[in-house]
C-alpha cells in the first residue's frame, strides 16, 4: 500500500509518501519521500506561530514540495493533455478559500497524469483551523483528481506512532526502510507538543483513553513562554534545553504544579508565572542576569516540568500495568525527559519497553501521519471530512 500524506496542522508544510507491507502487528515500511518545510524563521519574528500566515504559507509550498515528493519517489508523471471541464470546475469548487493554492494545482498538478498511489492521508486535526484547512482542502482535491480514497488522521495520533520507527542502519540509503516495532497492550503514550500534553491509555490499536491531560498551558507552551521571559528565540523548546545544559537545576526550587494530585493531569501556568515572578526578583539582584542565572533559572525550569511529566506517566504505567510506554510530539526531543523517563522506566517497570521517537521524527512530519493512517485504515467520504481543531484523539 502507497499512502501519500499531507501534514499542514501547525507552521510545518510536511508531505510524505511510504510504502508500507505486511501484517499490521509487525508492518516494514519504505520512506520514498519525507519532506518538512518549516515556517519557523518566519514565525520566530513574531514571538509565535500566526495563523494566517502559516495558511499563506502552506498555499505557497504545497505545490512544490508535492512535485518534490513524487519526483524522489518515482511517481511524477508527464504532463497528459487538460482534464475534463467538470473536473476542472469541482477542484476550483474545492479550494475557492485557498486561491494561491489553486492557481498552482491548475498549473502543475491538474495536467498530471495520476500517480501510482493507494490512498491520500491528511491531518485533520487538532491544530489551527487556516492551516489544517489548507491540507484538508489540497488533500481533497488531489484525491478527487486522482480519484484515490482519504484517509483522515489525527495530528496526536501521528506523533504516538512515530515512536515506533525503528532507528536504521541504512542511513542515507534510499529508499529509507524501517521496520516498526510492535506495540504490547495495555500502552501508556505520554503525549507532549506544542499544543497538547496527555497522558493516553491504549488497550488495543485504534482504542485510545485520555487518562490525564492538562488543565491550562500544554508543556511545549510553557517552554515557549519561559524562553519569551527569559529572552530566548521561538521555539522555546530547543533553546532552554541546550541553556540549561549549562545550568544548575537546583538553583531555584520551582514548583512542579499537581506533581502530588492523584489524577494523571498537568498544569504548566503556574510554573510559568514563578518563573516570571524569579526572573524580576533576579534583575532587581544581579547585575547581569543573562551572564550569571539564565542558565540555571532555565535548567530549573525544565527539571521542575520534566519531573512531573515523568512522575505522572510512571504512576499510569503502575496502575495500569503497561507494557509498552511510548512517547511522542515536539517536547519528546527533550534531552532531559528521554533520560528521565527511560532511567524510570528501567528501574519502576524493568519489563515493560519504552519507545521514544528518534530525534528527526519529533517534530511535525507527514511520515508520522502516513504511519498513522496505515493503522488506522479509515477512509471517509470526502465530503465528510473537514479540519477540526479541536478533535480528540479518543473515539
Ligand atoms: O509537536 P510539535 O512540533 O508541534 C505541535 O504539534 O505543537 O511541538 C512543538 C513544541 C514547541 O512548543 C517546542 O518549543 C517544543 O515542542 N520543543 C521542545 C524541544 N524541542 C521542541 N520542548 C522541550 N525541549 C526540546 N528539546
Ligand atoms: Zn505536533
């Protein structure tokens, strides 16, 4: 099965196209193509992503990097003299909110001859409406055109199953296969991105349980917000983990807000309003805060939110007796919590195995979202489908 698959739900335009064989249990899959166009410079400017803009910018790049993809797979076809007016007319039906877009399709997509691919997937949610809508409507028309079945995937969903890539020793060698590793239920997934932080149970594929989740800022938002405090560029993430490198994490006693609840929840803007409150108090004392405590008020930071993320997804894990532990989304680079959780791992639950996704596959990418899909397996009425930005990952 060939799945192409289009990521648009945030500030990075992702299309990947894989070819996955075998049983679902234990599938090896094929990267032809996995291209991430990232928006963040653009963003950064503005101390975050801004919706318009991201949605801009997916009209601009989608085009591109579709051609892009299918060339490096060996699916781009000639050109095929015009289609018929009707399919014309419903493509331009199709993407009347994204008139850049379809100039482009017109141009370079409409001419082709369709491509030797099984399915379209596509992110359909959560994320922000003008970009989720973007790939929803490209995916639509270029399935309506190709005539291939849609695969709606959820955002969360994609960065569950991206721990389960194995890591490669063909690296480099096209194209890319990898092998996944099986999930044994129940699983605990500890979800961490920019937008979301939760704690989901898993007794089958397909079956997922919010179990905790957060109750204000997701945990990427307060790296984000800690770094905006602290001086630091956007993303937050990457830029406090490699200050705190540096740093002293016992510094400064932060709290670890809920880290004692008994619920699985988190919350994260308290700690960023301590850190807010830490920082003026430092300015008034030290002369240099930039030279002397950035580095150890980032450190502490993280330890403080690294600690109540691995607390609570140890605590799930006991009670509900996983046997697989698997982590994913933007935060799931971090350092800090990968050794954490993967030391606590080892010594509360030494039988259970921990998937972490390989740093490359943290971020958002439309490999994720093939795999899901391949899991998944449910195609949808194209005029069923629509972005929706708040969707959950439980059914
Ligand atoms: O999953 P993702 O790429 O996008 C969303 O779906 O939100 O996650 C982005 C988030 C940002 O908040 C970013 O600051 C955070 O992931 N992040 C990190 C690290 N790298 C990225 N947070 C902590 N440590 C990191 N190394
Ligand atoms: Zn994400």
């Amino acid at each position: 099965m060939i799945i192409l698959a289009i990521e648009t739900s945030c500030d990075e335009t992702a299309i990947a196209i894989t070819k996955v064989t075998g049983q679902k249990k234990r599938p090896a899959i094929y990267v032809l193509s996995n291209i991430v166009s990232s928006q963040v410079k653009l963003h950064a400017k503005y101390g975050g992503v801004v919706p318009n803009l991201a949605k801009r910018e997916h009209q601009k790049n989608l085009v591109p990097i579709l051609l892009q993809a299918l060339g490096e797979s060996g699916l781009l076809n000639s050109k095929i003299k015009m289609r018929n007016e009707k399919l014309q007319f419903k493509i331009q039906n199709l993407l009347t909110r994204e008139p850049e877009l379809l100039n482009r399709v017109k141009k370079d997509i409409i001419p082709l001859k369709s491509p030797k691919i099984d399915a379209v997937a596509v992110t359909n949610g959560p994320g922000l409406a003008p970009a989720l809508w973007v790939g929803v409507n490209f995916a639509k028309a270029i399935a309506h055109l190709w005539n291939k079945p849609i695969i709606p995937v959820n955002h969360m969903e994609g960065h569950l199953y991206s721990s389960l890539i194995q890591a490669t020793k063909n690296h480099g060698q096209k194209p890319m296969t990898y092998n996944l590793k099986s999930l044994k239920f129940p699983s605990v997934a500890l979800l961490v991105s920019g937008g979301h932080t939760e704690l989901v149970l898993m007794k089958k594929y397909n079956k997922y349980q919010i179990i905790g989740e957060t109750l204000d800022d997701a945990a990427g938002e307060a790296f984000d917000k800690v770094a905006r405090i602290l001086g630091l560029k956007y993303p937050g993430g990457p830029e406090i983990s490699q200050l705190a490198k540096r740093g002293n994490a016992d510094k400064y006693k932060l709290p670890s807000p809920m880290i004692n609840s008994k619920d699985y929840n988190f919350s994260f803007s308290g700690l960023k309003t301590a850190v807010l409150y830490l920082t003026k108090d430092l300015l008034q004392s030290v002369p240099d805060l930039v030279r002397y405590s950035r580095k150890d008020v980032a450190a502490s930071f993280q330890k403080a939110v690294v600690d109540v993320l691995v607390k609570k997804t140890i605590r799930a894990a006991e009670e509900f007796q996983a046997k697989t532990i698997l982590i994913g989304g933007g935060v799931a680079a971090n350092e800090k919590l990968r050794q954490d959780l993967g030391l606590a791992v080892k010594k509360r639950l030494p039988n259970s195995k921990f998937y972490i996704p390989d740093p490359s596959l943290t971020g958002d990418n439309a490999l994720m979202i093939s795999l899901a899909a391949f899991f998944t397996g449910k195609t949808k009425a194209p005029n069923k489908i629509e972005a929706q930005p708040n969707l959950r990952i439980e059914s």
